[in-house]
C-alpha cells in the first residue's frame, strides 16, 4: 500500500466522519472546535456541516487557502495545550464536535502528542458530544464509536462523550 | 462541494489514472517522468508501479517525506522550462509515463501554466506513451483518452502520444 493510498483512505475516512458526525450532534447547540486549520481543506468542508460561526480553529499561525480562511474571530491563536484550557474557561463543557488531524509525518510522534493532548479535549466536550481524530486518542471517560460506512478502520477514530 | 471533496475527488482520480497507465505501459521499455514531487506520495505510489530507477524527478527543490524521497541520480533540480529541454536532449523521445502535478491553488495561474509548458512535455513522450496530469493540458498532437473506473472527470486527464 503506497502512501498515496493510505493518504486517501484517511481523507476518505475523515469526511466520512465528520459527515456521519454532523448528523449525530447537527441539532445540538454549542461550537464545532477544529484543531489545526493547514491548508483548510477540512475547515471547508466543516463550513459545509455546520455554521462557519459556531466553528473555532485551533492553529499556531492561520496559512490557509483564502476560500477557506475563518474570520478572525473564530481564529483562538497559539498552543493548544495553552489554547485550549483557556477554551475550558471561556466555553465551559459545551462543545458538540471537535476535529483534529494534527497528524505530521512520524507516527511515534504523533502517537506521544495524542496521548499528551487528550486529556485537554474531554472536558472541553458538551455530554453526547463528539471527537473525530485521524490518531488514535488516549481518553479515560470517552466511548469509542463505530466507523461509518466508507470509513477506513484505523484511518479515523470517533469518540462520544 | 467542499475543498475537501475536491481534493479527494484529485487524489482518486490521479490514482486511477496512474494506474490504469501503469496497465498500458508497464512493458514498455523508456523512463517515467514526475514533474514535480511535493510531499512525494504519488512518486511512493510510482514507485509501486515501476522501479524507482526508471523514475526521474523534476523539481526545483526536495521537501518531501523521507520514505518517498527519490535517490539523487534520480532528482533533475532546475526550472521545468529549462530541465525539461535538457531531458530532451539527454534522453531524447522515450519517456513511456510523464506525470503531472503541478498546480497551485490559483486555477487561472495553473491554465496558463499548463498552456506554456505543454509544447515542452510532448517531444519527450515515446511513440504510445502516456502523460497523465491533474491540469487540462494544450497538446497539439497527443490525444485524449477516456478515463478509467474510478476517477473523476475533470480532475484528471489522460494523453497518448
């Protein structure tokens, strides 16, 4: 399997989770956190689910495709193991959905990072709320969902809180 | 439909069309050209379907995974409009695959371009060989042929010299 292929299974799987997502929390008040906007691919299609107002990016500096740039009141700048306590605080526990495809190229690293980060993003989420990540988490209180159909097992995880 | 959408809609597309390619040309004797090499996931996808010696690579500088970085007798660094002529002279009209990925985010930019560098990609081809790229090219005298299963019209595109 080249990598060619395993990068589409994980897009494919992605927007096949986030799709089957935004039915599942689509009527549920509260934001949509995305974690790591890039080129804002996802952001895009994000905007395409829910309202771009209720969506928050999580990013270090914003270097996205001007179609798919967010305003930069929905833009929380910095670290997110700064960022997104102060979420916590600013927010509460309401998110319905946060996204992260913080993935780079070396999967130890990512690995250590997603361990490193989740337990910042399950207090973030509202009860009944959902973390789509293209890594596997490392949550104590949160359910690990099946994979929609079209999703690749192992290329997407869902969990709900 | 979103950016995502289109981008999975690219990378399916150039997927089936590499190899349904692979399918015509496999036997044939002669190089394969990728213009352009990014992060490297279609040369690793190439590489599945020729050997990697077989493989040049043009671009201006080499940023991409460490897995899909090609050996250095195998890398043609320079402008395409000067590399690609001194392809011509070296390996004269040989080339069974040329490949192309070339465009930016600007889809004005990426049509000019694809006009100006046409006239210097179709001597290289082979008598039967193939050009696949992402753009809608400009050739005289390649013909275009219908896609295979699987990918997308529009977001690829097969010539035949």
């Amino acid at each position: 399997m080249s990598r060619l292929d395993l990068f589409i299974n994980r897009m494919v799987s992605q927007r096949a989770c986030l799709d089957h997502a935004a039915t599942l929390v689509g009527d549920m008040p509260g934001p949509v956190f995305e974690l790591g906007l890039g080129n804002g691919r996802t952001y895009h299609h994000l905007c395409s689910l829910f309202s771009h107002r209720d969506i928050y990016v999580f990013e270090r500096a914003v270097a996205s495709h001007p179609d798919s740039t967010p305003p930069e009141d929905r833009v929380v700048l910095g670290n997110v193991f700064e960022t997104l306590p102060q979420a916590l605080e600013q927010f509460g526990p309401t998110a319905r959905l946060i996204h992260a495809d913080l993935g780079g190229h070396n999967a130890e690293k990512n690995d250590v990072f997603a361990r490193e980060i989740s337990p910042a993003i399950t207090p973030l989420l509202a009860p009944g709320g959902l973390m789509v990540s293209s890594d596997r988490m490392y949550f104590q209180d949160l359910e690990e969902m099946p994979l929609p159909e079209g999703a690749v097992p192992g290329r997407c995880f869902i969990y709900r809180r």
